[in-house]
C-alpha cells in the first residue's frame, strides 16, 4: 500500500533519510522501531506527506503522492501526529467531528454520514460515554483514544501513528494498543506506528521496520527477523530472544552487565554486613 522509492529527507543541513526503500504491506498493523534520532517519526511524516522528501518519492498505491489532491490523501490516510495539543474547551464530540473535515464541502456542510461516521469511530474506541466532556479534562488514555476515534471518523483505509503511546501508563498503552489491533483484525484497517518498546512492537505487529541511522536493517513479521543479533545490531544492547509464554511472540531479555552483577551483589553484601543480627533465642 505504501512505498518509499530512493527516498532523501533532512532538515536543514542534515539528511536523515538518504536512498530508502521500503515496502508496508497493506491489511497489516506495522510497527517502526529503532533508537532516538534513527529517523523512524521522519519516515512516518514523510509517508503522511507532513514533509517533503529531497528526492525519491512516497508511492500510495503505486501513484506518487505528492500529485494525489490533499482532500483525495486525507480521506484514505488517517494521521495521528506525537503528542497532538488539543486546544481549550472542545469537548469529545466536537474534536471527533473535526475528522469529517475532508469530507466537507461549501456546498454539503454537516449531513446525516456525518453523524453516523462519528457516532460509529466513537463507539469503536469507546469514547460515546465521553461525548460531552471537555478533551483537556480526560486522563492520557481516555484522550489518546479521542484522537485515535477521530481519525477514524476520517473513515480513511489507513491510520499512520506517530508514539500513540508516549507519556502514557502500562495500562493505558495496552489499552491502545489493543484498539489499533481490533481495527487490524476486526476491521481491516492497515495501521502504521512509531513505538519504543521493542516488546510491544513483537507483541502487536505483523510487520516490524527495524531502523538505524537512517537506515532500514530488517523488515518482515516479528517472529523471522528479531533475533539477539539484530537487537544488538540496532540498539546495542546484549540479550537473549526467548518466545513470550502468553502469545508466543519474541521477547527481548536484556543481559545484565558486569558492572550491574557485580554492583548488585556488592548491595547485596553492604546490606548484609550493616543489618543487625537477629536476637538470640533463648533455649
């Protein structure tokens, strides 16, 4: 569905992405991972068209999406930017329409779609019981549920997420994450993240992006590609790769350090000499 062909993005004076290729299949939750400033939420706001590429092209379907109208982009790509602010006031309902947008015209203003396509995004992400209440009131994973119910309302074949999950609790990323999964499998919706964690990423996607400096090093279905070499290769860390006892998914088992064993036990040492010893019991 989405490819990027000899693709060059930078800021100033410095390129990020330099020559990229990458095919994301469609129908499928892909995950982008790798270290800070590798340049995974570039190539995710380059394929959103948010920034233009150097050179090389982003292909929607195979049509370059640089021609495609911006009306015509919006209705099939559903963006959810990190950390979006949300501005004073607005209440769920209203935020949520605000996805309807490329759908209006001066001539067709709100219309009975409208409110079906609402009331259906805020159902799936289980917002309805929230419609009234202001956004800037809501907790972290009742807000980020909101934005995603309103790229749904884009009602558009893809949803490309940049760290839906940041600043948010174990609980409540879970709780995202879910969501995009059901709009994967019960939906058919193709879905596109940036995440952090490595775990979740094997845990939730299909396909996994596995990026450094710039640079694609691995792509395909969690299972086949992440290996203890490929995380030492990206991240530079030391593991061990052993199958998740609940879904069977790679798990990353980070190794523990010489200096970490060896200041462990020195702790475990201190507290033992300075603890006081237990009474004596009197026979």
């Amino acid at each position: 569905m989405l490819s990027t062909r000899d693709l060059a993005v930078g800021y100033d004076d410095r390129t990020v992405l330099d020559g990229l290729d990458l095919d994301l299949p469609a129908d499928a939750f892909t995950v982008i991972v790798g270290p800070n400033a590798c340049g995974k939420s570039t190539l995710l706001r380059t394929m959103a068209r948010l920034l233009s590429p150097r050179r090389g092209t982003v292909l929607l379907d195979g049509a370059a999406i640089r021609d495609l109208p911006t009306r015509a982009v919006a209705r099939r790509l559903g963006v959810l930017p990190q950390s979006p602010l949300v501005p004073e006031g607005v209440s769920v309902a209203d935020l949520v329409g605000r996805g309807r947008q490329p759908y209006q015209r001066w001539w067709r203003q709100w219309s009975p779609e409208d409110e079906v396509a609402v009331a259906e995004a805020m159902a799936l992400a289980d917002v309805q019981q929230l419609a009234e209440r202001p956004v800037d009131t809501l907790s972290g994973g009742q807000r980020q549920r909101v934005w995603i119910a309103m790229t749904l309302a884009q009602d558009t074949e893809a949803l490309l997420l940049d760290e839906p999950t940041t600043f948010l609790d174990l609980a409540h990323q879970v709780e995202v994450l879910d969501l995009l999964h059901r709009l994967r499998t019960e939906r058919g919706r193709t879905v596109v993240a940036v995440l952090h964690d490595l775990n979740q990423a094997a845990r939730y996607a299909d396909h996994l992006v596995a990026m450094r400096a710039g640079e694609v090093v691995a792509a395909g279905p969690p299972r086949q590609i992440l290996t203890a070499d490929l995380v030492r290769d990206v991240f530079g860390l030391d593991c061990v790769v052993v199958p998740c006892p609940v879904t069977g998914a790679p798990l990353v088992v980070p190794k523990l350090s010489t200096s970490s064993v060896t200041k462990g036990s020195s702790c475990a040492a201190e507290f033992s000499s300075s603890s006081p010893s237990p009474p004596s019991v009197p026979a």
